[in-house]
C-alpha cells in the first residue's frame, strides 16, 4: 500500500507534539517536517524517537515549503502573524486534500475571508484545531445537556489569556449551545494592551460577552492582578453547574440533581500527541473528525478579531490587526 503524504508546518512546542502524534499513526507514512529553524526541527527529531514504533514511518526534515508531492493530509501549527502566507504558500506548491489549521487562525478578520476564497476554489477540506470538543469529559458533559435549554455561560479568571485563549472557550461554548454566534461586545475590555509571554504578541484585560443566535449569552472575564484559576460556570433551565478544569471537578451549584455518572466525571485534559492522529487517521478515511469546520472556525473568528481589534491600532493592508497568536 502506498503511504500517505503527510506536511507538517511549524516544529516548536506544539508543533512537535502534533508529530508525536502523528509518528502513532497506525499505517506507515511518508511525513515531512518543515520549519526555517534547524534547532526545531532537531528537537522534533529527538522527539519523535521518543514515540514507540516511529522508524515504520519515513521522515524528511525540510527548512522551507519545496519540492513537496501531493499532500494528504497536512498541520499547519506556525503563530498567527504568518499563517496566512505559509497557507498561500502551501497550496501555491502542492495539491492538500485535508488541512487542520492551529489557532487564532489569523490576527485579522480579512485573513479569514480571503484564505477561506482560497481554500474553497483548491477544493481542500480544513479543520480548525480547538480540541476541547474531543475530550471524554466534555463529550459525555455535552450529551448530557443535550435535552437542557442552555441559558449562559460564563467565564472568569486572572492570568489565563484573554487574547489568545477565548477562541478555545468560544468554540466548546458554540459546541455545547449547538448555536452560531450572534454579536461580541468588547466595551468591557481594558484600552491599554498589555505585553504577552511570547515576545512580539499582546495580551488584552477586562471582560467581553456576547450573545449566541438561539438566544444563549457568554461572558468571559481575565482580569488584572495575581493570577486566578480559570473557571466556568454554566446555567440551563433546570441546574447551575461549575466547572474547574484545574482540579478536574464538575460541581453542582444549584437544581436538577447530576446523575452519578456526570458528577463522578473528571475533565481531565487530553494531549494533543495524543489527538492529532486520531483526526489524522478519520480525515484520510474520509469521515469527519469531531474538531470544528473552517467556515464555522472562521465566523466565530472574524466576529472575536473585530471585537479584539478596536483595542489595537496596527493597521496592515487596510484592515486593523490583532497581535496576537
């Protein structure tokens, strides 16, 4: 059987552990590492050997996007600023069948809608990396609130990223409201961006919300000061229910009593070396993954960025920017 092609693009943290995962695939590939820094690229090579039955794959280690075959399947895990051109650049080189992109996808809403023309006249089929809708835990917590009119959610803590980090909330948010996103007010929002951990990039303060179109409300809050657990708070028709993915805890505050199975549930985190080979081994049978459609990832993310946008003032190429990643 020939093996499948397979791209991964941007070898740093993440990224490295988007190839662990893929070094678990099941049947032999052929998977190409591509990243301008040779220090990256050695670490996923030491890394990969950490993965148990690695060598039934072949590996190329490459530091631009060149001479690739047409592609089955590919990650692009790059930062923000330049996904946009390493996407351009792909589809510019090779044929891509199926793509999962890592978020924020972009730091502008115009980057969304132009790569979303691009992708659809290539014909690709894209997945956004939001991973949460994969875990155990929030399968079984989502089943379980199917039948319950969800009312809001809501959202707080200190330190945990109020830029970069929303759209993994949003998403599981969207996911469990079964409910597109209507509007987000930024009003709310502290004016002054603050630096981020990772150099180059920003940070945002304060609380935003906003409203699902079924009705259901958001409030999501980082607030400035000691940093503080990140915790959620979910109300239906019929219970209350507090959630700490920190301590792995589903608590209920109020209401409908929990069926054990749901008040034993833990949240516990699932790796991503232990993910990407699973939407991998799905997209290239043709099914569908469990991870969110471009089109839905970027419509939730053009209405996050012009919300985020009004509390930055760079400007590229006529639209406003966010940056962050």
């Amino acid at each position: 059987m020939k093996k499948k092609n397979i791209v991964l693009i941007g070898a740093g943290q993440l990224g490295s552990r988007h190839l662990q995962a893929l070094t678990k695939l099941q049947a032999p590939a052929h998977i190409t590492v591509i990243d301008p820094s040779r220090d990256s690229l050695d670490i996923c090579q030491t890394r990969v050997r950490e993965i148990e039955g690695w060598d039934r794959h072949t590996f190329v280690y490459q530091q631009n996007i060149e001479s690739l075959p047409g592609v089955d399947f590919a990650v692009v895990a790059t930062s923000a600023n330049v996904r946009r051109q390493v996407v351009e650049k792909l589809l510019e080189t090779t044929e891509v069948r199926t793509l999962l992109l890592e978020k924020v996808l972009f730091q502008s809403s115009k980057d969304c809608i132009e790569v979303g023309r691009l992708l659809e006249k290539k014909n690709v089929r894209v997945w956004v990396n939001a991973p949460r809708r994969m875990w155990p835990c929030y399968c079984a917590l989502k089943s379980f609130l199917e039948q319950d009119r969800i009312l809001s959610f809501v959202l707080s803590g200190a330190g945990w990223g109020l830029a970069c980090n929303s759209y993994h909330m949003l998403d599981l948010f969207a996911w469990f409201a079964k409910g597109r996103i209507d509007h987000i007010s930024s009003e709310l929002i502290e004016d002054l961006p603050i630096s981020s951990k990772r150099p180059g990039y920003f940070e945002l303060k304060g609380t935003f919300g906003g409203q699902f179109s079924n009705g259901s409300i958001f409030v999501l809050s980082d607030y400035s000061g000691i940093e503080k657990d990140l915790e959620v708070l979910i109300e239906t028709q019929n219970r209350r229910i507090h959630i700490s993915e920190k301590h792995g805890k589903i608590r209920l505050i109020s209401g409908d009593a929990l069926p054990p199975e749901i008040e034993a549930l833990k949240i516990i985190p699932e790796f991503q070396s232990n993910l990407t080979n699973l939407v991998a081994e799905a997209l290239l049978a043709g099914e569908s993954c469990g991870l969110t459609t471009y089109a839905e990832a970027s419509e939730l993310h053009q209405k996050m960025l012009d919300a985020f946008a009004k509390k930055f003032l760079q400007i590229k190429e006529g639209a406003r920017v966010c940056p962050i990643t």
